[in-house]
C-alpha cells in the first residue's frame, strides 16, 4: 500500500510563473465581484497527480486559471 500524500511542494520555475500571473491578472469585468484593487480576490493551487509529475495549476476566484506546471523537471 502506497503512503498518503501530505503535502505538495512548488518548483522555483512554478513560483515564479504563479506570482507572474497573480500579478498581471485584471479580473473579468463581467465577474460581479470584481475588484479593480485586487485586495478581494483569491488565488488557489490546484495539483494533478500524473503517472510522471505533478501538474500544478493556480486559479483566481473570477475563473480564470494558467497552469505553471514545471514540464522540464519531469
């Protein structure tokens, strides 16, 4: 039996590429909530177990989503 996973890590490369976008992202004006300040809106990781790597994806609360995955270190 396999061991549970605790816990997932970011490589430099997927850090530097999720601060890009959470830094350049302008939220949709069609989002009710927008916020032209950026101060309310929230980012998420999501991760996906693949058979060679972990795919990493960040997301902001408008729906808008890159996926930063680090394919040179698989």
């Amino acid at each position: 039996m396999s061991k549970p996973i605790t816990g997932f890590e970011l490589l430099e490369k997927e850090v530097e590429q999720a601060e890009e976008f959470k830094e350049k992202h302008r939220c949709s004006s069609k989002n009710k909530k927008r916020d032209v300040t950026g101060a309310n809106r929230i980012f998420s990781y999501t991760f996906t177990l693949t058979g060679i790597g972990v795919g990493v994806t960040v997301s902001c609360s408008c729906g808008k989503e890159k996926n930063v995955t680090d394919y040179d270190s698989w």
